[in-house]
C-alpha cells in the first residue's frame, strides 16, 4: 500500500483542518503541553508537516522565542503561514519529509498529530534516522501517535493500516508499535528513547515518543 494522501491536504480546507483538531481533542495545545517543559529554551527547532499552523501557535502563545523551521510539502499551507504569521523567528521551507534539508542543526525536531504515520514503516526508520543528522548532540526527536485505539476520525483495515475517509479525500496511515519504535531507536543510534503516555481533550489515547541523540 502506497501511503500518497498529498491530495488530502491539498483538499483539505482551513476550517475542516481546524475542526478536525477539535475532534480529535488537539486544539487546545495538549500535545504540546506535555513537551513544552523540554522544549522552551530550545534556541532552534523544526516542525515537520506543519499544516496550518496548530502547533507552531501554541508554542507560541506559551512564549517560545526560538527559531522554528516549519517544513510543509503542500505550497498553499507554505503561503498561508507566511501569511498569516509575520514572525522573524519563524522560517518555511517548502519541503518533502523524505527529502529533508535543514539549514542547520536544531534542539528538537517536533513530529506532531500523527504525521509519522503518514509513511511505511520502513520510511519512518528511514526518517527517524535521517533526522538524527539534524539533532545537536543531546538534541531531541518528539513523534507523537495514538496508542492503540483509533476514535473519531479513523478506521482500522488491520492491525498496521488505518484509513480516514472524508468528503475531499481519503488519507491512509500505517500505525506504529511501541515495539517498532524500540527497533528505531537502536537501528538509528539515538541515545534513547522516552515513552509519554497522555490522552487528547477528547479522551483519545495518545503516546510521545521521544528520542535523544
Ligand atoms: C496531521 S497534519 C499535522 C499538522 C500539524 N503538525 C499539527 O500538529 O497541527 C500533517 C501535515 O503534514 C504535512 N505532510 C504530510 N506528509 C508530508 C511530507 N512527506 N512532507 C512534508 N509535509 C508533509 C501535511 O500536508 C499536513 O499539513
């Protein structure tokens, strides 16, 4: 199964992406919540796949003053962030995930909402690794995931293959284990590998995955 869904998000409109984080219980920041703390005197950092912003304004409201790489492949959502936020700190790159190329290394690298399930398992190594490159000594890889049940929005073709069917498209999505990521973290080197455990505003169960280089 080949993992494209670029339509999803060309199709998808500002409002609908805004309503699903308030279905899915993201909309309040409570991801990034649980971050924060490790993330707030980071002096640079990269979102990848930032959308329209979610993630990026609540780091924001909560006072981050550091430089934030926000990588994104789909032009338009490029433009409207650099609409709609006149930040000096803030620097878009119009990029693939699977062609990263950050200017310079960062503290942490923010992998939020599931994005990571938006490629193969083999891709996510792939990436997991690539990214290590772009993590300063003791720097920090945050991927967010659900844990195991998948509410709302998704529906489960097996145990890996999630699929979420919506008016102005269909998105597909290969959910990661624990255990996957344990295999990832030795693979790529990484240091090690922290698990959080919180639920959305929602009540959905969610996972951190935190690796450091
Ligand atoms: C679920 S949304 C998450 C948005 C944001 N990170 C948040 O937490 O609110 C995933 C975003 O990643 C982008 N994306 C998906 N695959 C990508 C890729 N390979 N390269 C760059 N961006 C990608 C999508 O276009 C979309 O905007």
């Amino acid at each position: 199964m080949t993992l494209a869904n670029i339509d999803f998000y060309r199709n998808i409109q500002i409002e609908k992406f805004r309503e699903l984080a308030g279905v899915t219980g993201f909309d309040t920041g409570v991801d990034i919540d649980q971050i924060y703390p490790q993330l707030k005197d980071a002096k640079a950092i990269a979102e990848l796949g930032v959308g329209y912003g979610r993630a990026i304004d609540e780091l924001l409201k909560r006072g981050f003053e550091g430089k934030i790489y926000g990588i994104e492949r789909v032009k338009s959502f490029v433009n409207y962030m650099e609409k709609e936020y006149n930040n000096e700190n803030l620097f878009m790159l119009h990029q693939d995930i699977e062609e990263l190329d950050l200017p310079k290394k960062v503290d942490a690298v923010l992998w939020l909402w599931s994005g990571i399930l938006e490629q193969n398992l083999e891709k996510q190594r792939d990436s997991i690794c690539k990214i290590r490159k772009y993590l300063k000594t003791g720097g920090k890889l945050f991927i967010e995931a659900p844990q195991d049940k998948i509410k709302f929005v998704g529906m489960k073709i097996n145990k890996h293959y999630i699929r979420v069917e919506m008016d102005w498209g269909t998105l597909d999505a290969y959910m990661p284990y624990e255990e996957d990521m344990h295999l990832i973290k030795e693979y790529c080197h990484y240091k090690s590998l922290e698990i959080i455990k919180y639920q959305s505003t929602t009540g959905l169960d969610r996972v951190f995955y935190v690796f450091e280089n």
